[in-house]
C-alpha cells in the first residue's frame, strides 16, 4: 500500500520507457475529480483514444502502477489526464488530492491502438461514456475538432448529477459537427426532459445514431455501464465490430 505521503516524496526513476512528466497545472474538475496537465519531454504525442500507464514509486521502493486514458490528442509533449478518486483507492486519491504544479510522475505510453479515432475517419462517430469515461472521448472531439473534420459526432454522456460532469464548459460551447446529450442517473436538473435514471435502450433509439448509418461507436465507463450499453445497441442492429469499449474497472 502506497501512502499519500510516500508517494509526495517518491522520487521518480526513468527505467527502460518510461519518462518523466511535470506537473504544468490541475484543474477541479467535478467534486471528486480534476485534470492534470503534464509536460512529458520525449512524449511525441498520443492519437486520441489511447492511454497511458501512470507509476508512482515510494521511498522504500513499493511502485503501483494505473492507467489513465489521456483527454488530449496530438503531436505535442503536453498530457492531459483527469482522474476520479476512488477514496479507497491506493493511485487516484493521490493523483486527485496532492499532485501540484512542479511535481513529477512516470508515465509510458502511449498505449492502444483499437480504442483509437483518426482524423482519416468519415463515418459518423457515436460517443458513449459514463463518468471519467469522457476522457478519451473528449480526446477524439479535441481531435475532430483541430482537423476540421465533418465527420459527424455524436456524445451521450451519462453522469449521475450536473455537477458530476466532467470538462462541462467545453462540452456546452456549441462546436461544428458535434452534438451533444446529456443523461442524469440521479438528479437532472429542474425542467429536463429526461427523467433521472441509468442510460436505457430507449435513451439510444432516441439520441443515438441509428445502426443503419454504420456509425462507428465508442462506449467507455466502468464495467456495468459498458456492458450494459453495448448490449442495447448489439440488440438495435449495431454490428458488434464496429462497437469498440473501454472498460475502467469496478463492477
Ligand atoms: C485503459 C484504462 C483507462 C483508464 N482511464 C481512467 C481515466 O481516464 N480516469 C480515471 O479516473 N480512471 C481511469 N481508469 C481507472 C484507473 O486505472 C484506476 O483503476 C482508478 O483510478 C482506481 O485506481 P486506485 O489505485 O485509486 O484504486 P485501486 O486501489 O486500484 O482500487 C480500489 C477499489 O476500487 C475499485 N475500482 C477500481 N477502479 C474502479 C472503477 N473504474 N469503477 C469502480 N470501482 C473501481 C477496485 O476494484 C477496488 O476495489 C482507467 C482504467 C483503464 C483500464
């Protein structure tokens, strides 16, 4: 078990390829969760969808070792990543709660290549996450929108309250080619059209592309969230091939 304060003082090592990131800035980002900015020298960038490996080393030499997708994409040695605390967690307290502005952590990757969208992509894209699972699907709308792609876009992003959304300004400022939905599993607020509840098939059929425009479809979330919603759109019609899912484990 890692400590809080073992891993403040862990200095890092560079071993075989993993580099060094600094902290550049954090941001709040809900209230248990917030993005961290990283200057990684030797990085060379990430398409978007993909991952990196996060690895904290205490002082007695205990290392525990996460993945956390990355939000930005492109080629550049900057690396956004924004984690949830789990409070029970040995990692992401620590990533969430005492990383500041200078500090350094190891980071290899990139990592993944199914889980990915490229630029060179036309069909129309349908994002589906649930809680931190926007990361990487905020890393493919950061991506579509610097290319000046027209694919079309698509989001439904399932929180369980407003203020659990993450990176909301962004997502609210209108953008060319992306549509965005929002799903409230436990209080919407007052007026939305939508009751409060976990994603359904119904909330697909409605907001979703339709399986018949062979979108290609991106789920990410924890484990139950995903599982559940690839099965509704394997029962719309949506070829399982081109329904790719991200899993962040827990039940
Ligand atoms: C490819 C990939 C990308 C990921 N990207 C992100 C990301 O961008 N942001 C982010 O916040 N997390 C992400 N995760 C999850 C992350 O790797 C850690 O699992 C998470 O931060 C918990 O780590 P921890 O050390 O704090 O908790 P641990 O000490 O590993 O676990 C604590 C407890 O929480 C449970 N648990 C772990 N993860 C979850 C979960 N997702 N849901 C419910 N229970 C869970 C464990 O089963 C355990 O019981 C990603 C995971 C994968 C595989």
């Amino acid at each position: 078990m890692v400590t809080e304060r073992e891993t403040r003082d862990a200095p890092p090592h560079r071993i075989g390829l993993w580099h060094v990131g600094v902290v550049v800035s954090t941001a709040v980002e809900t209230p248990t969760a917030r993005s961290i900015v990283l200057d990684v020298p030797g990085w060379g960038g990430n398409i978007a969808g993909q991952h990196a490996d996060v690895r904290l080393t205490a002082p007695n030499g205990y290392q525990a070792v996460r993945s956390y997708s990355i939000a930005s994409a492109g080629p550049s040695d900057r690396v956004q990543l924004a984690v949830d605390r789990f409070p029970t967690g040995e990692v992401s307290p620590y990533l969430v709660d005492d990383l500041l502005p200078g500090d350094e952590i190891e980071l290899r990757g990139p990592l993944g290549g199914w889980f990915v969208w490229k630029p060179t992509q036309t069909e129309p894209v349908q994002l589906i996450g649930g809680g931190s699972g926007i990361v990487p699907l905020m890393a493919m709308i950061r991506s579509h929108a610097a290319s000046g792609s027209t694919a079309p876009f698509r989001l439904l992003y399932s929180v369980r309250t407003p203020d659990d959304a993450f990176f909301r300004s962004e997502l609210e400022t209108p953008t060319a080619h992306l549509e965005v939905t929002w799903a409230y599993t436990r209080h919407a607020p007052d007026g939305w059209p939508r009751q409060a509840g976990r994603i359904a098939r119904a909330d697909l059929s409605a907001s979703a592309f339709a399986a018949s425009l062979s979108p290609a479809v991106f789920v990410c979330g924890p484990t139950g969230f995903v599982e559940t919603v690839a099965n509704h759109l394997v029962a719309l019609g949506h070829d399982p091939e081109r329904v790719k899912t991200e899993r962040f484990g827990g039940a």
